[in-house]
C-alpha cells in the first residue's frame, strides 16, 4: 500500500470546499496524504480547512498568499511526500471508488498514469462525459496525446488523473497562466511510458458560473493558443510524435481562428491579440509544411493581410 | 461545524439484481451508478439476456475492474426469467433491482440500508424521477410519496394495507421495482419468483406477494432512482401490444384479488380502486385507438368489447375521477357512440398539436369556411383558453363535456327515480318522465343557447389570442432585436470602459484641483480678512506685547515666559496681552508694526540671555530697542553676561549704544553684578534689581517626598563631566532611597499651548522628592519655589552664584558649595535633614512693585 499524495488547491469555494474534501477523506484506498492550498482565498475557507485538519489526521494545510491555481499546485508538489500524486479542483469531488481504481490500475500494469473518465455536474442535472462502458486501455504517451486531441477517453485535465511522483520531476504548472492544463498534460505523458485509461466515470466534474462574466472570454484566455504552440513546437522536435504532427497543427489553426475570432469580438487589437497573431505568422510556413487543412490556409492568409503581416 | 468524514457503511451486503438486454447506449451509466454508490457493500449480480448488441462486453468490463460484479449469460428469454436467474444467484442482506437503462442516486443504498437499519424494515421505498437520459436538462417528472407529508415516513403493516391501494393509486411507486431495497431473507422464505409467462405488470404481481409479508415499509422522499423515459426508445415497454387491455385487466383482478376484493375495502380504498382500474383500462383502450391501426369495424368491436369488460364497466360508472383527457368522451362511451370516442381519443390532448391548429386557424387570411375544423378547433381551444380563464365560472361550468355531464346526471336521476317508485302507476311515471323530459328539454335549449354564446365569446377569445400572438411575436422580435443591442453595447461598454475610466481620472483630478484651488482663495481671503479685522481691533487697545517669549525646549525659559505673563495680567490688568515669540518674531514683524499704538509698552522677555553667550537673542533685544523708540520698553529680569574677549567687549559696546540711544526703557536685573554692570555701561537705562519672574510660580505642594533629584546640564553652560556626574551620583546615593534624574529641558519644544502643563508637571516632580542637588539656575528656583532643600554647583557662567548671593543666601534650604565636590556629602546629608525649609525672598512679593517701578520714570 503505497502513499497517494492529494493536493487540493483552493480560492473562493466556501460552499463547494466541505463535499470536496469529505469525498477524499472516504475513499475505499485510505493511505493518503491530503494536502489542502489555501492560495489566499479572502472567504472562510482557511478557517474551513483547519477545521477539516482537525478531523482527519492526514489533512495538512498550507496557507499561502495568493498566487493563482497554477501556484497553489506547485506549493502542493513541494509539499507531496506520497509515491502517488492526484489532483482534485476544490469545487469538484471523487467518488469512492476513485483513487483504489486507479491505483490497482498503475500497480497491476506497471504504469505511471492512470487515468479515469467523468461527469458533468450542471445546476440541475448531470451529463457523464463518455459512455461509461468500462473498457480498460493502455496508450503510449504518443497515444494519448493523440486522444487529448479527438477529445476521446484521455483528456488534457489534471483531475482526473493518478501520477507516480517520480514522473513529475522538476514538470511544474505555469504560473500567472489559464489553461493551466493545456501547458502540462502532454509533459507528463512524454514523461511516462504507459497511460492507462478506464472508462468508468469516477469524478464529478462542476460546472459553475455558466453565463456570469467570469465565462466570458477574456483576452487572457489566449494562453490556450500559447499552450498549443509550445506543443507544436515541441511535436516538430521529436522524432517519436512524428505521427500526430498533422493532428496537432490542424487542431492549433482550429484554435487559434476561433479564439481570434472570438477576441475580436470583444477586445480588438488588444495587445494579446496581436502577440498570438504574431506567433502564428512565424510558423506559418512550418504549419502549411505539416499539411494543415487549406481552408485553414484561406483563413491565416485572410486575416494576416487584415494584420497587415502580408 | 459538523462534518460527516465518512458515509455509513455496514456489514450488511446488498445484492443488486440486474437484467440486461440490448441496452449498450445507456448500460455503462447503470454500471456506473452502481460503480459510484457512497454505500460500498454489494455486490451486483448482472444478468445477460441473451443480448445481441456489446451489452455483455460491457458487463464483463465492468466485472474486470471492480470485482463486485458478477456476470450470468444466458439465452434469451425476458425480463422476468432474467431476473429469476439473478434472483437463484443472489446472496446478502437486502436486495435491490436495477434495470439497464436505468441509474441510482450516488446514495440510494447508503439512505435505504441507513433507513432498513433504523426502522427495522423490511421494505424502504424512494422517490423516482422519470428523465429522458437524452434530454437530461429537461429535468423530467418526480414520482413521489409525498401524499404521506413525512419523510422518512414509516408504516407498520396494518397501517400499511389500510392504504394500499390509496399508495398505489396517488404515489405510482407501488407497480415497479425501482428504487425499493427488499430484505433478501423474507423475499427468500416468501420464494417469491417473477411469473415468466406474464407480459406485463410482472413486477407489480412479485411487489404484491412481498407487500403481503412485509413488517413495514418506509417511504423516504428523496429520489433514489432515475428512471429512463426516453421516447422512441425501441424497448419492449413502449411497443403496442393487442392483448394490452387484457392484461392490465388480468393485473387488476390479481390487485382485487390481493386486497381481499372490493367489497372488502373501505370507502377511500375502494373508490382509489375504480379510479385505479379506470385509468388503467382508458389508458389501454387510448393505446389500442391510437396504436392498433385496425379499420373502423374491426376497431368498433375491439372497444365494445372492452367497454363491456365488468371491471371496468364497473370502474367506469364508480370512479371519482377519470384522468383529464378522457372527460370529454365519457358521455359518448356511456352512449356507446364509439366513432365520437375515437375520434375524439385520435384528436388526442395533444395541446401541442391543438395550439399549432389554433394559430393556424387564427391567421386572418385563412378563410375560417370549413366549420368541421373551426369546431375542432373551438373545443381545443376551451381547453387552452379554459386553464386561462381559470378563476371565471362561467367559462367553466358551461364547457361542453360539463354539459354531457349535466345530461348524464339528470338520465341517472330518473332512473333511481323510476326504480324507486316501481310500485307507482305507469301513467304516474310517464307523466314524471315526460316532465323530467320537458326539464332537459328547457335545460338543454338554455345550454345550447349559452354554448352558443360562449363560442361567439370563444371566437371573440380566439382573435383577441390571435392578436395576443401577433403582438407576441412583435415582441419577441423586439426583444431579440434589444437583446442584440444590448450584446452590442455591453461590447462597446467593455471597449470602452477603460478610456472612459481615464477620462473620468483625469477629470476628477482637474476637479480636485479646481476645488482645492477655489478653497485655498476663500480660506485666503477669510484669513486676509480676520487678519485686517484683528489688526483694527487690537490697535485700538492699550497692549502689554510680550516680545521674544520662549518656545524652545527649556522648561526654564518656559516657566519664566508663563510667570511673566501671569505678573503682567496681575500688574498691568488693563493692558490686552500679546505675545510674540522669538520664532515668531520675524514672521509677525509686520503685523508688530501694524497694531502698535504710542500707548503699548514692549515687555521683553527675561531669563539669562542677555550678553554674546546668545547672539541671536541679543541682536533681537536691541532691534526691538532700536525700531520703537517711541514706546515705552522693559526688560524683565535678566542677568547680564558679556564675555571679556574681543567680540564680548564688541557687542557689549554694540548693546550699550542702542540701549543708552532710548528714552523709556527700564532694566530689571537679577544680580548684584549685572546690576553694576548694566550701571557701569546702560548708564542712561533705568536698571532695577528684581528676583527672576519665576518665583510667582511658588505654591504649596503637598506631595510626598522621596528621594533625591539630580538636576545636571548637559548644554554649553554646564561645566560637570560625565565622571563627576557618577561621582555626585554615587554621593548622594548615600543619603537618598532613590536618585532621579533631570534635565530640565523638554523632549520637544515647549509651545505656549502646552507650556503650561510642562511646567506645572516638572513643578510637581520637583516637589515630590527630598532634596535636589543642580548646577542650573532654575533647578535652584525650582527647588526653592516648591520648598525642596537644594545643593547648589556652579556652572560655567557667574549665573546662578550671583543669584545665590543675592536671593538665597540667608535660605536654610539651599546650600551652594561651587566646584568643591568634596563639601558634596556634608551638603546633601545638611540638605537631606532640613525639616522647615525658610526664603526671606519670598516673605516681601517683589514683583509687586513692577508696574509702580516701570511707570516711574
């Protein structure tokens, strides 16, 4: 029975933070370290968490100034001392059965992932993200990879996901960044050689402030391009992902005309904008040697001549 | 705050039993469920019915990753000998059933093992929620035992079968088994299997035999089971089945039969029961109308032949309450006009359907000829228009089915009529039929004439509802139209915001300049003003101005300043007093100039500054001197102190000629030496020797005395060292409980609103202790003023010598001993024991005679 460290890492979630946290402190696989952040949140939640410590002597507790996701994440790294690492966002909760399914997965097949599917929990009613159907696969990092980007069984989040912590090395979470995910999920496949992926839904996934302000698009939410070229980039220099190249540049044009477009909408020429725009000028003549999709080339060549790039 | 860390768990194992059949779309979520129950002992015995799609491959997947899961394959052969195959195979506790398209709540089992525990029961019952999994945020329908108002609500089995058949009637939850936990042992013993050959309701006929043996039931009202009522589902449930009618009438017997038959029943039970069996069979017949697709012969048979079923010949005349949208035909099925019923069956509650042919009839181009369809419409739009005008009677009590109602009524009343007076003559009865039949006749008319009204007020309803819809969609437009608009303008608004927020920066900073700008001006002018008022008022008066008072640190100076200004209220009580203070005296220069009168006289402040030790302060004596000539000008009491170096003689030359060169200054002096000074050199100055102002300062104070007072300088004027002050120090030690020590001078500056409280506060520590020992001039006045024996040292200048002979020497209480350190014991010990400490300088009040000596001249 091996250690699995649970780092938590928590802002503003006062009415989420107590099914959170109880859903990993009843889990049927007890030897577990949870490691709540609290990055500075300015409601009750510190308090709530000191109480939960007292309750559960594997909580610990890290009070921090506030630094964003990625920040409180990284502090729970530092802090990990289990074999196993997962990661749960504060206002989601595991079922369960969650972390001895995963680890009994990592364990029996000699991986360092572990991966699950899950559902979505809308204000009143819950949609599961796939079929449920049970199926147990094993993928290559190259693989999974390959099915972040059809959107199928793996998925480029942390939360879902079991880790040896041997594997996450000096990987850490970009910091001041969203799309935190997007930056890290592939590090940590390239860093493992065997993923494995059961298709029963083991997180509950929740869906907050659908139409608030927050869900508006912001010029912030640009970084997700950010985070696709560093992975394009990082496709081109390796021989093993040869395979997915064509994959991945189709779904970086796919992105980046949408998220210009919806920028666009409501913050032209805003300095993001441009950065992004410019970024995919660079690499336009390596994209269009990948085989991107020519309607994509209509589309780049159209809007870098509005930029004025051509 | 109450956390529960851990849902229950017990060693209770529940056996949950599961058919499946074809059902690989929605399967994985039933799995998943289970997979996911916070309850965590069970096992799940999944029953493949010889499935023809990847069912099977699903349930051994699910098999393979949690071993909780068991799966039985065999051949087809229904749901209910799926089911008695798990049924042979299940061991535990309690026993649940899931079917495949179906999914528990994540705490059903935890909520009904919590509840089966608590109550000890046999049964627990949970709420049902009828979704369309395809459609989840619909939400769907809540079947719910709510009719019991308490939750959990636990019956016992006689209170249990008192409302059987209400349960089943109003809850809906009694047929199936979804959402129930049974106890394995009693379901065991009762060997209560699902009849195979029967097509429908099996389910309800097991619920029947286990209702019989149960100890209770607890109904809990929360949902446990989500029930999958996804239409066009191509599953076994939904397809029309032509024994349909019979079967549910087969269903109902068995629940007569099972609730002792109807005569058995109570009122409410029984009435439960025909509306039970009503529902039932219209909902069946609604089916075969709509469903069976036979031609209009073969159909008129089929319904006769089920209209004269007993049962629900019987249900029909008895029940309370036929659901809604069967009222209408009821009549015409009494009647036996069976083409009304079907037609009006086909036409169908499909208010949707009803709404589309409303609106299209209500379009104003259409031509509205083809009455047919006008009347189909009118009656469709009772219905919609009818829960609209909901409130109004009229519109209700005159619809058409009441009518048929009405009719119907008045046909019964006859009968019991004529059944009740059968012994009465046959010409009796006619001639009651006749009347009666008049009656409906009258009736009828007025009826058909208020129908008649109230469909040219339906009309009347109709276009206004076609208006309503017109403008409706206006609306509609208009709101999507604002609602664009508004998406545009919060766009622009964020664009904006930004630059607006800066202009609005920018703004208010000019603003906040302005207004500051606006308020300095007035505060300006206002001071300006006061300034110019004060000056008219005070020039005026007849002033005592007090020049080059103190506000520095030295609580000495501070002590003379405010003793001169109580000898000047007290001399000079018709003089307004002004001060002005050395750190004024260049900023108020001007305004000195501007209130000055020939009347005023110019006090200057006393103390030991006059001579070069203080340049500054000198060089301000004799501007003063020098720029009134006019007014009359006193010195208060200073001692003179010109050093004999060059620039001491220098300035002394300097003083004497501006100090000779006026013609009403007066001099006091508080020294033998400054006094012969000042008449060897201000020969023409009138010089008077006068102890220091501080003496009217002399109180009686009444603290207890304690130890002694070191009162040493540290300026330029004090001469000790740091090891003779450890020396006076380590001697006095020897005579004193304690030793305190003072400077005399103030942290900070001693301005006059606080001058005051500084000096009466030093007074006081002075006071408080037995003996003080000083090199300061003040410390000595200090001592002598608040009777406190006192060692005086010398200090660099002649100062406090020269005031010691000519005020204190004749003193018991004040012993000067100079440089000599050594006499400092004998001192301090003399000092220590003086028991009534006596001045002579204070028995005559020499400043009394301050106004008389300066008004001399």
């Amino acid at each position: 029975m091996k250690k699995i460290s649970v780092i938590v890492p928590i802002y503003k979630v006062e009415a989420y933070l107590e099914r959170c946290v109880r859903s990993i402190c009843c889990q049927t696989y007890q030897n577990l370290e949870i490691i709540l952040v609290d990055d500075g949140s300015p409601d009750r939640c510190g308090a709530i968490c000191d109480a939960l410590a007292q309750q559960d002597a594997r909580i610990c507790v890290i009070h921090k100034k506030n630094g964003g996701l990625s920040d409180a994440r990284n502090a729970g790294i530092e802090k990990a001392s289990g074999e196993y690492i997962a990661f749960l966002d504060s206002d989601d909760w595991y079922d369960v059965a969650m972390l001895e399914t995963l680890y009994r997965l990592c364990e029996e097949n000699n991986a360092e992932i572990a991966e699950c599917s899950y559902r979505n929990i809308y204000e009143n009613y819950t949609v599961a993200e796939t079929s449920s159907c049970g199926a147990v696969m094993e993928f290559t990092p190259a693989q999974a990879i390959e099915s972040n980007l059809d959107w199928k069984y793996c998925k480029p989040v942390a939360w879902n996901k079991l880790y040896r912590a041997d594997i996450i090395g000096d990987i850490r979470y970009p910091v001041g960044k969203i799309h935190e995910d997007e930056f890290t999920t592939h590090l940590f496949y390239l860093a493992a050689t065997k993923i494995m992926y059961v298709d029963i839904a083991l997180v509950n996934y929740e869906h907050r402030n659908l139409g608030s302000i927050t869900a508006r698009f912001k010029p912030k939410n640009l970084d997700v391009c950010e985070a696709f070229r560093e992975k394009i980039h990082l496709v081109w220099s390796r021989e093993d992902l040869r395979g997915i190249d064509q994959k991945m540049c189709n779904n970086y044009c796919y992105l980046l005309l949408d998220r210009v477009k919806k920028c666009e909408q409501s913050y032209p020429e805003c300095d993001e904008l441009i950065k992004t725009i410019q970024d995919a000028y660079e690499d336009y003549e390596e994209l269009k040697k990948h085989g991107i999709d020519p309607q994509y080339i209509q589309e780049f060549d159209k809007l870098f001549e509005t930029y004025h790039m051509m | 705050m109450n956390v529960k860390i851990a849902p229950l768990q017990s060693d209770k194992k529940v056996c949950i039993v599961v058919p499946v059949y074809n059902a690989e779309k929605f399967l994985g979520h039933a799995l998943n469920s289970l997979v996911s129950q916070t309850y965590t002992n069970w096992t799940a015995i999944l029953v493949d019915d010889g499935s023809t799609d990847g069912s099977l491959e699903i349930c051994r997947q699910y098999a393979a990753v949690d071993s909780r899961f068991r799966v039985l394959s065999k051949e087809n052969g229904g749901v209910s000998s799926a089911r008695n195959a798990g049924l042979a195979e299940a061991e535990g506790d309690y026993l649940a059933f899931l079917d495949s398209d179906d999914y528990l709540a994540q705490d059903a089992l935890e909520k009904m093992v919590n509840a089966a525990r608590i109550y000890n029961s046999q049964l627990v019952i949970m709420d049902i929620r009828m979704v369309d999994f395809t459609k989840p945020e619909l939400g769907g329908t809540l079947l719910s035992s709510e009719w019991l108002k308490e939750s959990p609500c636990c019956l016992d089995a006689d209170a249990f079968r008192e409302k059987r058949m209400r349960l089943v009637w109003f809850t809906v939850l009694m047929e199936c088994l979804h959402g129930k936990l049974y106890d394995m042992a009693l379901w065991k013993e009762q060997k209560i299997t699902f009849p195979e050959e029967l097509s429908l309701g099996e389910d309800f006929v097991a619920n029947m035999r286990y209702f019989e043996a149960t100890n209770r039931v607890v109904f809990i009202h929360e949902c446990g089971h989500y029930y999958n009522c996804i239409q066009n589902s191509g599953s076994l449930a939904q397809k029309y089945r032509p024994d349909l009618f019979e079967n549910k009438m087969l269903l109902m017997e068995a629940l007569e039969a099972h609730l002792g038959g109807r005569e058995s029943l109570s009122k409410p039970e029984r009435d439960a029961f025909y509306c039970y069996a009503a529902s039932n069979g219209l909902s069946a017949v609604e089916r075969f109308i709509l469903d069976s697709g036979l031609q209009e012969q073969e159909m008129h048979e089929g319904l006769q032949k089920k209209f004269a079923h007993p049962l629900f010949a019987e249900a029909l005349n008895k029940a309370s309450y036929i659901p809604d949208r069967f009222m209408g035909c009821m009549e015409a099925v009494k009647q036996q006009d069976l083409e009304y019923v079907v037609q009006y069956i086909a036409d169908g509650p499909h208010e949707k359907a009803a709404e589309k042919d409303c609106v299209e009839a209500l379009i104003p181009e259409e031509p509205k000829h083809k009455l047919g369809l006008l009347n189909r419409v009118i009656r469709k739009l009772m219905r919609i228009v009818i829960p609209l005008f909901g409130q109004s009677k009229m519109a209700e009590r005159l619809t058409r089915w009441e009518y048929e109602f009405y009719l119907h009524g008045l046909k019964k009343t006859i009968r019991s009529h004529a059944h009740a007076h059968s012994l009465v003559t046959n010409a009796v009865l006619e001639e009651q039929v006749e009347q009666v039949e008049n009656q409906i006749g009258y009736v009828a008319g007025r009826v058909e004439n208020q129908i008649w009204h109230v469909e040219n007020q339906i009309e009347h309803i109709g276009n206004h509802i076609a208006n309503e819809i017109a403008q409706r969609v206006r609306l509609e437009n208009q709101l999507t139209d604002l609602d664009n608009r508004v998406n545009d303008a919060f766009r622009q608004l964020n664009d904006r915001s930004y630059s607006v927020e800066e202009k609005i920066r920018i703004s208010a900073a000019h603003t906040q300049e302005m207004v500051e700008g606006y308020v300095w001006r007035s505060e300006e002018r206002l001071r300006k003003e006061n300034y110019r008022r004060e000056i008219n008022e005070l020039r005026q008066r007849k002033k005592a101005i007090m020049i080059a008072t103190a506000e520095h640190a030295n609580i000495g100076d501070a002590a003379i300043t405010l003793a001169e200004q109580i000898i000047l209220s007290e001399q000079f009580p018709e003089y307004f007093q002004v001060e002005i203070s050395t750190y004024e005296f260049e900023q108020k220069e001007a305004y000195l100039h501007a209130i000055l009168n020939h009347e005023d006289i110019l006090f200057i402040h006393g103390g030991g500054n006059l001579g070069d030790l203080y340049p500054v302060e000198e060089e301000l004596h004799r501007k003063i001197v020098s720029e009134f000539p006019e007014n009359k000008i006193v010195i208060l009491p200073q001692t003179i102190s010109f050093s004999a170096t060059e620039t001491g003689v220098r300035e002394r030359d300097k003083s004497a000629r501006v100090y000779n060169a006026h013609k009403d200054l007066t001099l006091f002096v508080r020294g033998e030496n400054s006094l012969e000074f000042a008449r060897t050199y201000f020969n023409q100055v009138n010089t008077i020797l006068m102890p220091d102002s501080a003496h009217v300062l002399r109180s009686n104070y009444v603290f207890e005395r304690n130890g002694a007072l070191l009162c040493l300088r540290a300026d330029m004027e004090g001469k000790l060292g740091g090891r003779e002050q450890e020396f006076i120090a380590s001697v006095v030690q020897k005579h004193a409980a304690c030793v305190n020590s003072r400077t005399n001078v103030h942290s900070e500056d001693v301005s006059r609103e606080i001058r005051g409280l500084v000096v009466r506060r030093e007074l006081m520590h002075f006071a408080s202790h037995q003996v003080v020992v000083t090199d300061r001039l003040h410390g000595m006045i200090f001592a002598a003023i608040t009777s406190t024996p006192c060692v005086v040292l010398s200090s660099r200048n002649h100062k406090i010598q020269e005031y010691y002979e000519a005020f204190f020497r004749d003193s018991n209480a004040v012993f000067f001993i100079g440089d000599d350190l050594a006499q400092l014991d004998d001192a301090v010990k003399q000092a220590v024991s003086v028991q009534n400490a006596q001045y002579s300088v204070f028995e005559k009040s020499p400043h009394s005679s301050l106004c008389a000596l300066t008004t001399d001249r």
